[in-house]
C-alpha cells in the first residue's frame, strides 16, 4: 500500500471516530423504584383500584421507543414498591446508587422512576447527598400505565430529555412531570389525584419542558448536590426523626412516644408562624435543655417559620419555609453530622 493510500485511510478512520464522537447520544441510567407511573390494572378505567410497583423498569422502557431518539437508555430495578414504603434503607440504596453511577464518565445523567406520594422527600434527600452535577431527574405519574391518557409515558419521555440536557447540569435533583421542572427543596403534591398535582408555591417552577428540551427560568439558591456536606456512603440507617403535628389545646403524649421510642430529634408541624399548645412546649422546653433539637416547621402550606428572639432562646430551631417532611429529612442528615443544636439552626439556615 503506498503512503498516499495510507494516509487516506488513516484520515477517514479519524473522522470517523470524531463524529462517532460528536454525535454519539449522551448516556441516561433509568432507575426504577415503582409508584404509579409502574401500576397496573385489569381496567383500562381504573384509576385508583391499581396496583403501584406492578411492571417491570424494561416493560417502562418498551412502552416508550422515543427516548432512544435522545439518549442511550438502560434500566436498573432497585425495588418495585408504592413510594409509601421507601425506608431509609432504600434512600441510602439510591444514593450510593446514584453516586457511582454518576461518577462514571460514561453516564450523562440518571432519572429515577418513583410513587408521587414521597417523591419530594426522596428528591430533598438526593438534592443534598448525591455528589455530582450533572442532572438527576425524578418521575412519576398519576394515572397507572394500563389506564386511558395514561401520564406515565410522557412523563419519562421528558425526564430522559431532561437527564440527557447539559443545560440541567447544576440544577440539582428535579422532579418532571406534566411539562413542568420542579427543584427538589420547594415541591410539594398538592392534588390527590390530578396529573397536575406538584407545586413549588411561592417560588414557582424551575423551568418547562417544551419540544423536547428543559428551558430554565431559574435556579435553587439553596445549598445542594456538590455544595452540600452531607456524605452517606458507608451508613447503613439515619438517627429517627419525628413529625410531631401541633394541635390547639393539644398534649405532648406523642412527642414523648417519640423520645421513648429513640427519635433523636422532633419535627413540630406548627400552627401558624411556629405556634404549638403549651401542652408541647412544657414538654420540650426541658428536652431542649438537654441538647436535644427541636425544629419548629409549619403546618401552614407557604411562607417561613421565622421564630421570635423568646422562641430562639429557649433553643427551637427555626425550619424557614422547609415542610414538617422535608424539614425531618434535612434534620436527619444533619444528626448524621452534629448533635449541637447551634450547628443544626445553621444548617438549616443553608439547605
Ligand atoms: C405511590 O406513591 O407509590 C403511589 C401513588 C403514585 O405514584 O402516584
């Protein structure tokens, strides 16, 4: 072969390789956790007699050949359960899951299929313990896969494209559904049954999806993903935390049924601006003595729990607009840290 010939070859094979490289889809793991968005039911109609968590993560797959149009797409089962059961042991799964597969360079991005009932405190929860930027999108549906106008499908369309965007990166754990990108910290369910159901009130959505591509409009502020310092590789539980719900005229039987049965902090979901009887604050005002945390959050859907200089120094940790389940997630990982009260008001004064 003469050296001109060579050399053309040689040429060909490298401009191959470079748009082999160029326009190779970007790599998206789907993990699977159950929920609606995987329910089944004998009637096409039937949309609240299903069961949560009854296909399989490649039957979701399947059902939705369009993805492959936007990224190489691979699915992992970790449980097939209603989100109502995700314990701590199966959080701690995803993360470190989550964790080494983003750390490869070969993944892009990962979207985790999961129950809407708890997918805002898993979402929280893997907003401040995954240790990469790069998108990590959460799904679900309201509708099972068998029924009519099922959401589910174009729900995980969009959480691909959203997963397979570099325009995600950075944005910390997003829940998509119906078109809209929701930050992890301020999305809450709202409709029981609607396939409009998440809201972030107050501080509105992060962005849209529209013609296959996430269009932000704004970014969490909040400390998250990289910027957190909550590590959970190597833990194998989380300190138990309670929501203690504030009733008028109410007494601390709860609360103290907590302490017996080893919370190492209380949650008070609140009246108003961080108002609880005083059949609570007989009860937590000595414990608070002691060190142990109590975070006043509130039951009050928007606005923050901003505690006045009475409340601070008797040692009530203020939760700022943080909801009672979201306010026990963030208080559990700062046990994981410190017991000091102080530092715990800190924290949740950053995330
Ligand atoms: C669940 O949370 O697992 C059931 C409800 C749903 O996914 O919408």
């Amino acid at each position: 072969m003469n050296i001109k010939k060579t050399l053309t070859i040689l040429g060909g094979a490298v401009a191959m390789a470079f748009a082999a490289q160029v326009w190779a889809l970007p790599t998206v793991k789907i993990l699977a956790t159950g929920g609606t968005i995987a329910g089944a039911s004998a009637s096409k109609t039937d949309v609240t007699g299903y069961k949560a968590g009854s296909l399989g993560i490649q039957t979701l797959i399947d059902a939705v050949p369009q993805m492959k149009d936007y990224a190489e797409v691979s699915g992992e089962q970790v449980v097939n359960i209603s989100s109502n059961n995700v314990d701590t042991k199966i959080l701690l799964t995803l993360a470190n899951r989550v964790n080494e597969l983003l750390a490869d360079p070969k993944v892009d991005g990962v979207v985790i299929t999961h129950g809407t009932d708890s997918i805002e405190e898993t979402a929280f929860f893997l907003n401040l313990t995954v240790k990469s930027d790069k998108p990590v999108v959460m799904v679900g549906a309201m509708r099972p896969a068998t029924a009519i106008s099922a959401d589910g499908p174009m729900n995980l369309l969009e959480a691909v494209q959203a997963a397979a965007s570099p325009k995600m990166k950075g944005a910390g754990v997003t829940i998509v559904m119906n078109d809209r990108i929701c930050a992890a910290r301020e999305t809450t369910k709202f409709h029981t049954s609607n396939v409009d159901t998440f809201r972030s009130p107050e501080y509105g959505f992060l962005g849209v999806m529209s013609e296959g591509e996430p269009v932000l409009y704004r970014l969490s502020t909040r400390r998250h993903t990289t910027k957190s310092e909550f590590d959970v590789k190597g833990l194998t539980t989380l300190p138990r935390v309670d929501v203690v719900f504030a009733l008028p005229g109410g007494d601390a039987k709860l609360a103290e049924a907590a302490v017996a049965a080893g919370a190492k902090g209380i949650v008070s979901a609140s009246m108003g601006n961080g108002s609880i009887p005083q059949g609570h604050k007989d009860f937590y005002v000595p414990l608070m003595k002691k060190g142990f945390p109590v975070v006043l959050s509130n039951r009050v859907p928007t606005g923050d729990c901003v505690l006045s200089k009475d409340y601070l120094e008797k040692g009530y940790i203020a939760a700022g607009n943080l909801s009672p389940q979201k306010s026990r997630i963030l208080l559990q990982l700062a046990l994981t840290k410190t017991s000091d009260p102080k530092e715990i008001a800190r924290i949740f004064s950053e995330y």
